[in-house]
C-alpha cells in the first residue's frame, strides 16, 4: 500500500488534516488500551485510492531543538513515504522553518505537495502566492477547520501516488517481529536464519529500503518482513516510541503472523501492550514470543508466573501461544517456524456451516440464550462469512439481546471444537430478515 506522509512546523494544524481525511475510521471498535489515543498511522482512502498515512507531528526527540526535530520529521516522511504533504500555516506566510523542511524535501526526489492550511475563506486565498518561494510548486489551500479544500489537496495526492502494484510472487507465510527497541528482534531474526537459506529480494519500484528476507523450513516457505527496518541505521529518530510504533504498524500491515517480541530481563511495560494492541486490533495471528529466556533466574514456577503475567496484561490476546525462547543461546527457535505455520493455518481456517452450527446448538441446550425482560435471544444459526480472521455471523431475533458474556461464552465453544490457536475471531451479531 502507497503511503503519504505530513510534515511541518507544529501547530499548523497536521493532526487535524490527519483525522480528516482519515475520518471516521480512527474511532476504532475494540477495547484495546492505549491504542486509539495519539495515533500517527492510519489506512485511508479518496476516490477508491488506497493508502496508509503518516503525521510525522508526532515523532519527538526528547530535549533537541526545534530545527533537529523538524530535520527528523522530514526525514522519517522521505524515508518511509511515497509522496509527501508539506503543510504550511497561510496566516503566518513563509517560516525559516519551512524554508528549512522544503529544502530537505527539494533534494528528496519524492514527490511533494504545499498544502497552506488555514485559509478559512477567500479573501485569504492570496496569502497562498508567499509559498510558490518555496520552490516546490504550486501551493493548495486548505482549511482543516472547515475541512474545506481538501478534495483538490487529495486530487493531486493521488495524481502523484505511485501504483500499488501487488506482485503475486509466492511469499509463503508472512510474518513480522514487532517490539520495543532492545528486546532483541535482529537477534532473533538472525539466529532463526542461522544456516538457512536466504533469499534477500529487494521489491523494484517500492517505497524506501523495503528489504524482506526469504526461506525455507521443512518445505514451507517464509518471508519476514520489514528484515531492513530491523537493522540500525543511526538515525537519530529511530529509537524514539512513535516510529518504533510506526515501522511496527507498517510491518503488521503486510504479515499474515505477527511475532510480538518481549524482555524476559525487563519483563512487561507500556510499549509492550501498545505494540500488541496495535497487531490485535489489525486482526493478525499472533504469537507472543519471551526473548533473552537465559538471561532469567528460573525456578520451577518462573514460566508460570510470567505466563500469568502475560495473560493479565494482555488480556484481549488470550488466543495468542506464548514461546520461551533465547536469541542468544537458540533455546526453543527451531520450534518457531512450526508455531507459525500452525498460527497461519488457524487464521485461514474455514469451517463448514454444518459443523459450525452443530457446535453452536450443543452450546446453547448446554447454557440458555440470555433474556431481556419477557424477550429471550433465539439464535437461528451461524456461517463463516471470511477467514484471515475467521469471520462469523451469528443471525438471530435481535441483535441487542445478545449478551457479550454470551458471546464469549460462544467463542469459547468455538475454540474448544475448533483449532483457533493464535488467531483471533470476530463474531458478527446480526438480525435475520
Ligand atoms: P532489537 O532492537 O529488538 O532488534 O534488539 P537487538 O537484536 O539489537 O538486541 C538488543 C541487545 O540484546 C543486543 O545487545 C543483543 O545481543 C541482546 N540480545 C538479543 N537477544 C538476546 C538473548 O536471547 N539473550 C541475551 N542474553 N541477549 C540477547
């Protein structure tokens, strides 16, 4: 998927274009914690054009000046982004800062766009003709107050927007190795390449230094995703939370399996929970993987206790396994490449009508359907309408009667009869006509 970013001085008003034309998409469904809140990455679309956009607004260098955290901004947009939205503010005119970002942006060769934001009505539209000295041609103004503007803005965006060209070359299984920085993903890449081997491809004609990493393991092929994004590059914004959030973001975008990769030595923080929010909520396969397991004093009930652990904080990932493993000393890896296939296979997975809907019958002479006052819930049956994740709808009398504890307890019956392993399942309450 293409992908534009925005950059430019703070308080022009990057985050409320953001949310614009990301809409109301970013109101966001589930109840995962921390993720919907400050968000710097989201799927959008105009004119049946899909593309994933970034605010670079967000990624912050604790304590550098102003002119450094602006010089990362635009850095992180050339780096990661196809086409580039300078914003600029209309009521203020040209910025030293502005000068400062078009230049970088000039020598980029990526294609990029002045949008001149707050120009609220006509009779500022003259303040646009300041940023043709900008050098990066002709000035669009916006207003994100009224959301006026922005068709034309995203008219030339996709004007300029590179093909997303799917290449159908065969991946196999494709999975990421998301994490905090430091918990040890490039070692693990690493040691579960150890003496395979692999195909390094680097896809013609995509955005930045897009590098995945193929091979083979008992006749199964991988790719793992995003090998290159793994790997330092001494950038001073790469260990800042936002892009370690972002690079995770667009890594998850393109897996079927996430590897979400935690400290045993530091155990669980924040950033864990985010990062694994974010690979939930996009509705991946997911295994939870224990790296640097050697570094760990063990007694006999220290697997245990940071099981449970790991099932009280992540308690929206109940369906993910969790593997103990150490980068260092290759305990459990080579059982790695197996757990994926298995998580793959699961979130694939279709079940047939006749034996879903044999499990569900058994589960509801087992517990009654909840009531409502006089109104009890019928459920009439229930179809896999998609995979990748199993997708079930439920059709019944009426939608409000269904309980959550009752669709739980569904879901539960559900993975009891069938191997769900790893993936998550939605279920889809809806009324029967
Ligand atoms: P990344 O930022 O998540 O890619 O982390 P790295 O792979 O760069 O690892 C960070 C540090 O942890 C490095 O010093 C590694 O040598 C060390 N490390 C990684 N995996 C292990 C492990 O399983 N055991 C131990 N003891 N150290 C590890």
């Amino acid at each position: 998927q293409p992908v534009v970013a925005i950059v430019g001085h703070p308080n022009v008003g990057k985050s409320t274009i953001f949310n614009r034309i990301v809409g109301q998409r970013i109101s966001i469904v589930e109840d995962t914690p921390g993720v919907t809140r400050d968000r710097i990455y989201a799927h959008a679309d105009w004119l049946d054009h899909k593309f994933s956009l970034i605010d670079t607004g967000g990624i912050e260098i604790s304590n550098a000046p102003f002119v450094k955290q602006i010089t990362a901004q635009a850095e992180v947009a050339i780096d990661e982004a196809d086409v580039i939205i300078l914003m600029v503010n209309g009521k203020e005119g040209v910025t030293d800062g502005d000068d400062h970002i078009a230049r970088i942006l000039y020598h980029s060769n990526k294609p990029v766009i002045v949008a001149v934001n707050k120009i609220d009505n006509l009779k500022q539209q003259s303040d646009i003709y300041d940023f043709y000295s900008l050098g990066l041609g002709d000035p669009y103004p916006i207003s994100g107050a009224h959301g006026k503007g922005l068709g034309d803005l995203l008219d030339q965006v996709i004007k300029v927007l590179p093909e997303d060209h799917h290449d159908n070359v065969n991946d196999g299984i494709k999975f990421s190795l998301i994490g905090r920085p430091n918990v040890g993903k490039s070692s693990l890449v690493n040691a579960i390449l150890g003496e395979k081997r692999v195909i390094v491809s680097k896809k013609a004609g995509t955005t930045r230094d897009a590098t995945n990493t193929h091979f083979v393991d008992h006749h199964q092929k991988y790719t793992i995703i995003d090998t290159a994004g793994l790997r330092k590059r001494g950038k001073v914004y790469e260990n800042t939370e936002k892009y370690s959030v972002l690079r995770a973001m667009r890594s998850i975008d393109d897996s079927d399996v996430v590897l979400v990769v935690l400290n045993a030595d530091e155990g669980i923080r924040e950033q864990d929970k985010k990062i694994a929010g974010y690979a939930h909520e996009a509705g991946k396969g997911i295994i939870i993987v224990v790296n640097k397991w050697d570094q760990v004093d063990k007694t006999s009930a220290t697997q245990r206790n940071f099981e449970g652990a790991i099932r009280y904080q992540f308690k929206y990932l109940t369906y993910a396994p969790i593997i103990f493993v150490s980068a260092l000393t290759k305990q459990r890896l080579n059982q790695l490449p197996k757990l994926i296939d298995k998580v793959y296979h699961n979130h694939e997975k279709r079940i047939t009508s006749s034996n879903l809907n044999d499990v569900m019958m058994d589960a509801i002479s087992m517990t009654p359907t909840p009531t409502s006052g006089t109104k009890r819930l019928r459920i009439y049956y229930a179809t896999q309408v998609a995979s990748a994740p199993p997708t079930i709808v439920i059709f019944v009398n009426d939608p409000t009667l269904m309980h959550f504890s009752y669709q739980r307890y569904l879901e539960n019956q559900f993975r009891k009869s069938f191997d769900f392993t790893g993936t998550p399942l939605k279920l889809i309450t809806r009324s029967r006509k």
